[in-house]
C-alpha cells in the first residue's frame, strides 16, 4: 500500500476545497419572473437609502424630505422609527444588528423640510439610534473637521470591527468614526474632487478595504482600511455614470445603482464581477429600470432589491412645488441570488 506524503495529501485537501467552492458558486442573477414590487403607502416620503432589518424582517428607508426612518413592512405599510429633530435630510443608512445600532447620515441641500441653521450644503452629521426602538444614542457633527467647506454626507459602511466609514460628495473626504463616537478624516484627496455630486456610496470588503463610488465620474475607489493613503482607482470596463449605492454581494461581486450625473441617463444597476481582488472589474450583468432614478440596493434572503422615487424631482423643486409633491416610492426585487 502506497503511503502519501504531507504535501500529497495537502494538495488533495486543497484540490477538494477548490473543486467545492466551485460548485457552491453564487449565481447572481437580475431580472426573470415573479419578482416582488412593494409600493410604499407613504406620499412625499423620497426616500434615498434602504437597509433591511432581519430582526424584525421589515426594510428601513431614511427620507429626503422629512428627515425620518421608516420601518417598512412587505405590503408597504410604514411606521415611523426615527424622528430626531437635528435630521435634515436621511441619506445613507446602516442596520448594525450585531450592536442593535442604526446610524444616520444627514445632510441639507435644501430639499428637507427641516432646514439646517447654518444653512444648505453646510450639514454632515451622523446620528446613531438604537434599531430597535429608534431612541437617540450619540449624534456626531462631522462638518466641524472641516469648517470651511461646504457638505453633504453621504454613503456609509462599517468595517468588521464596528468603525464607521461616511463620504462626503462636496468635501473630498471620508470620515472614520469608532465604536466610542471619535470622529477623524480618515481619507482626503483631490481625486474626490468633481464638479455636482461626487463620493457616494461605499461598502466594506472582509479582505480589508473600502469600494468607494464617485458619482460624478462614473469611477470606483478600492482604499486599504489599514492604509488609506495607498488606495486606488478600480480599472472598469465601462463608467458607470451616475454611481450612486455601492452593494457588497459576495467577495467578486458588488451591485452599482447608478441614476444620473454629468449629462448621462443610466437608470441602471449593475452587477460587477472582480478576479484579482478588485484591482479590475467587469460589468457581467445589467439591469434597467426606466426615468425613475433609482439609488441604492440591498440584499434581503437571496433576493437583491433596490429603491426607487424619483428623488431628483424633489431636489429640483421649487419650495412651493416640493409642497406639494405626492409621489410615492418602490422598492423593487430585481434578481436574486443562488448558490
């Protein structure tokens, strides 16, 4: 009998490894049949970001307009969590459910109808609330770093250890906030600099590193969390104009929702695929959702949905228009994901 050596037998264990997570592969898949679409049964809500809360199997979306975060039920019934007077606006939101946090981005660029004091485009704050019951933890004024420039928080994520990473669209910045409420700039950099909207959404990778969008650009940023100053633009295929929410699906794949910016209509989403850890990407897949102006995506049970409610017609309103708005937002299935 032929006995193997270590080195035998550990490329036969590695051999096995490989060929299994081969055929347990993800496939990611957008469009087919019987896709759900929930109705939000609140007018004027625009929400701009959605999360979904397992805990309570509801979706959460923050509102351009009033400020608030709305637990969403599956028929699109809603109930307000959050009602913080020093929210202007709700962008991006996060559902931490291991610390049972929801955070809050908030800006002003004048489409809230609790205008910031200081006046538009000079809000970025984030607020921390517990997911359960919406009730005020911490509020952190991240403006203050840097005083003199104009603002508008934007994306956010957070990495394994419950530090939070937030952008910046008018500032070339993206602040780090720890667990204990410390705020810094983590990252600054001309290249974040753009005409209208530019850094936008933003996910954490388990491999250690950020992908960031630049909206303006129709670019992507991969930026080491243990060296920021190091980062990198992503080599795409295409721009993707218009990026807007930044969705980690799996370690090669990451859905873009992309709307609309620099004179070019997308309306899409896309589904990136990367094979030497997101130094490359390809778009491997697309799909269309018509002039709505889609924002952002997230994944609830294998299923991707995004968001949709025609935002940028709020944002161009006249204060009396935007008074009299009554449109209602969707959150849409637009694939699933199977092993």
């Amino acid at each position: 009998m032929k006995v193997m050596t270590k080195l035998q037998t550990f490329g036969i264990i590695m051999a096995v490894c490989i060929a299994s997570s081969q055929v347990f592969a993800e496939s990611i898949n957008l469009g087919g049949t019987r896709l759900k679409t929930i109705n939000i049964n609140k007018q004027a809500l625009y929400p701009e970001s959605l999360k979904y809360n397992p805990k309570k199997n509801k979706f959460l979306v923050g509102s351009f307009r009033d400020g608030g975060v709305y637990e969403i039920d599956q028929n699109g019934g809603y109930q307000r969590l959050v009602d913080d007077e020093r929210l202007s606006s709700a962008l991006g939101i996060w559902v931490d459910e291991k610390r049972n946090r929801l955070l809050v981005v908030t800006g002003d660029i004048g489409s809230a109808i609790r205008a910031y004091p200081e006046g538009t485009k000079k809000l970025a704050a984030l607020g921390i609330y517990d997911l359960s019951t919406g009730k005020p933890l911490h509020f952190i004024n991240l403006g203050e770093l840097r005083p003199n420039s104009n603002h508008l928080a934007n994306g956010i994520t957070i990495d394994s250890e419950g530090n939070t990473y937030v952008t910046d669209s008018f500032a070339p910045v993206i602040y780090k906030i720890s667990t204990e409420g410390k705020s810094t700039v983590f990252l600054e950099s001309d290249q974040f600099k753009g005409e209208g909207i530019n850094l936008n959404g933003i996910a954490f990778h388990p491999d250690g590193y950020l992908i960031a969008a630049k909206k303006s650009e129709g670019i992507l940023f991969k930026i080491p969390v243990g060296n920021p100053d190091n980062f990198s633009e992503i080599k795409l295929n295409q721009k993707l104009f218009g990026s807007d929410g930044v969705t980690l699906l799996n370690n090669s794949n990451v859905l873009i929702i992309a709307n609309r910016a620099s004179g070019i209509n997308n309306d899409k989403a896309f589904v990136l695929k990367s094979e030497d850890n997101w130094e490359t990407a390809n778009v491997i897949a697309e799909h269309h959702f018509g002039s709505v102006y889609p924002t952002t995506g997230v994944v609830k049970e294998g299923k991707i949905f995004a968001l949709h409610s025609s935002l940028n017609i709020l944002v161009r309103a006249s204060k009396k228009e935007k008074e009299q708005l009554t449109k209602t937002a969707t959150i849409q299935q637009i694939g699933t994901i199977e092993p």
